[in-house]
C-alpha cells in the first residue's frame, strides 16, 4: 500500500517547479495566525489523499512573500488553481469542499 498524498510544502524557491510538473495543481495560501485559513487546512488534507489527478501544496506567505506579492493575495487563504502552468482560477476565503470540488472538475475537463 502506497504512502497517503499529502500536500506539498512551496515556497517561493520551488514555486516555479511546483507549477511546472504538475499538469493540475492547487495552492493553498495561508498563514499560521489566519482562523480561517485552519479552518480550510483540514479540507486540503483530505483532498490531496483524495485526488490522484491533482497536486495540492501550502504556502505560508508570511514566509514566502514573492508569490503571494506575484499573485497579488491580499486576503488569506487564497487557493490559486494552475493547469499546465498557467493560473486558471482562484478562490477566496475558507469555501466548503464541495465547492472546491466542484470547481476541479470543471477547470481538469477543460
């Protein structure tokens, strides 16, 4: 039995690579003070085992404020959706998993 998936950590030195091996990758923006931003950890765990045909990784943009500076997240968290590198959607705030869900399906049919 193979190890669960979990999220990968990214920072702003492995932005690039994170985005460019992964043909569908979601990155949750959070902050360790940010209540809702814990809030929605738990439903990124369970995704990430989840989903084979998605990567999910966490940036901590106090730590990594390039990327969040690149995207212009003002607002935590922020989910950012890529598809073969390019940024194709974004969410805010801590949205119900459900609606994550729904929203990959549409952006991996595409």
């Amino acid at each position: 039995m193979g190890a669960e998936r979990k999220p990968v950590e990214v920072t702003d030195a492995t932005f690039e690579k994170f985005v460019a091996e992964n043909g569908m990758a979601v990155l949750d923006c959070w902050a360790a003070w940010c209540g809702p931003c814990r809030m929605l950890g738990p439903i990124i765990e369970q995704l990430a085992g989840e989903r084979n045909d998605v990567v999910f990784g966490k940036l901590d943009v106090d730590r990594n404020g390039g990327v969040a500076m690149k995207f212009g997240i003002t607002s935590i968290p922020t989910l950012l959706y890529f598809k073969g590198g390019k940024l194709v959607d974004r969410t805010l705030g801590a949205i119900p998993k459900k609606t994550i869900e729904e929203r990959l399906a549409r952006l991996v049919s595409l």
